[in-house]
C-alpha cells in the first residue's frame, strides 16, 4: 500500500449514493435542509458523451454562470484578498449521473447557501427525472469568492467511510454505485469535486479534485485540463481557518491563462 506523507492511500470501493429532498425558494436549499434535490434548473444538463470521464468543462461553466450571480459569491476584500465575514459567501452543490448506461447525462442539485468560508454539500439527491435507482452522486461544486486554491477542507469532504477526511485517500480513482457502479455504455464514471470563481480581472477560475488527490485546473489555451499537483488534506489548527493542503511539489501554483 502506498503512502504520501502521514497519509495513507487506501483501496478504493464502490460506493451506495442516493436518497430524497425538499427545497425552500428560490432554488437555494435552508442549511437545514436534509438532502438536496435536482436538477437545479439555472444549469443545462449536459448529456454523455461529454468527452470526459469526469466532471466536465461544460458543465462547470454553466455552474459559474448561475452559482456566481449569487449574493455574496464573488465578494471579497479587495486590500487582503480575504472573505469578508458576513457578506462573502460559498455555495455548494451536488454533483451527479442520471439516467441509464446508454443515456446518462452530468447534473447539478440546488446549491446550500454557506458561510463565508464553507459550505458543506449534501450527497443524497431526489432527482425530479429518474428514480434513485438511476442517480449516481458523484461529488460536489462550490465557489470561493476570492478565487482562491482548494483547501484542506475541501479536499477531505469526500462521502464514503474508505476515506477519512484528513487521514486516508484512494490509490486509483473512484467510481460511484447504488449498488452498481455509473457506467455509460463501457467508461465508468470517475467521482470529483470542483470549484469555481471569479478573479478580480473577470476572468473564470475552474478547478476539480480527485479523491486520489490530484487537483486539475482548465487551462482555455490549452483546451485540456492541467494536472497542477497531488495534494492531501491537513488538520486545521486554532484559529481553524482554511488551511492550504500538502502536496508532493509544495504549494499549488495556479494557471494564469
């Protein structure tokens, strides 16, 4: 078994994902609420074949498109380039497969309003389309107003009791099941979270992660996605801010095209 640091890389399973939701208006879900519900009608479906595996490019800028208009979404202190307390705010949601192996299609769920810092994801969906038999959960995607890099709370919110936030991580990426694992005809479907954010220039920053650790950026001059680094969680200390994760090569370094 492989290990990076203080943290080990545990075998991967397939994972039982699915359930039921309400909503409160206006297609934000209440912090309380128990279980998301989909599709979020501010964002297209995108239908398989998307070209990838994994989240897709498409999908993530419909989500910045509609998540970013969000009060709170893209404030940020201009001198510190900080979250503003009260004002700044993540939003999150789910992502998800819908549909049969020879017609799935990428889905988002209402998003959960969060703080200025967080925003914690559900990893249940009742999609208005399909029973919970064909709905697949995949991860989640939220912003950060200040257009920052994923942290180690980000990294270490994944569902499943293989990996333990800030403790363990798969060797190979993961593939979501309710029982049976998301397969679109003969490509299984890779389990990630995203990020997504407005930089002060107006450009768009995508981001998406692996439980394995990989960190992905889009890069539009390249029209591919950019591996920027294998990255592990770690343990948020008194004041307990966001902490930056370890990674192999030291710190993540941002594209900036």
């Amino acid at each position: 078994m492989a290990s990076f640091g203080s943290f080990k890389l545990g075998v991967p399973l397939l994972l039982f994902l699915g359930g039921c939701a309400a909503s409160t208006p206006p297609t934000i879900l209440a912090p309380d609420a128990e279980m998301a519900r989909g599709p979020w009608s501010e964002v297209p479906s995108v239908v398989m074949p998307a070209g990838d595996a994994s989240i897709p490019i498409g999908l993530l800028r419909d989500v910045a498109e509609a998540m970013l208009k969000l009060p709170g979404a893209k404030t940020c202190d201009a001198g510190t380039r900080r979250p503003i307390v009260g004002l700044s705010t993540e939003y999150c949601s789910t992502v998800y497969v819908a549909g049969s192996r020879d017609s799935l299609s990428w889905r988002v769920a209402e998003p959960i309003r969060g703080s200025h810092e967080a925003c914690k994801p559900f990893f249940v969906v009742k999609d208005d389309d399909f029973p919970s038999s064909q709905v697949w959960v995949v991860g989640y995607v939220h912003n950060h107003p200040c257009a920052g890099a994923p942290s180690s709370q980000d990294l270490g919110v994944w569902p499943t009791d293989v990996l333990k936030p800030f403790v363990s991580m798969a060797e190979v990426r993961l593939i979501p099941g309710n029982p049976v694992p998301a397969l679109f005809k003969n490509s299984a479907i890779e389990m990630a979270s995203a990020l997504v954010a407005e930089r002060q220039d107006g450009t768009r920053l995508f981001l998406r992660y692996f439980p394995t650790g990989e960190v992905q950026q889009w890069s539009d001059v390249r029209a591919r996605w950019v591996t920027l680094g294998i990255c592990a969680p770690r343990s948020a200390r008194p004041p307990f801010r966001s902490v930056a994760p370890e990674c192999r090569t030291g710190g993540l370094r941002l594209l900036r095209d």
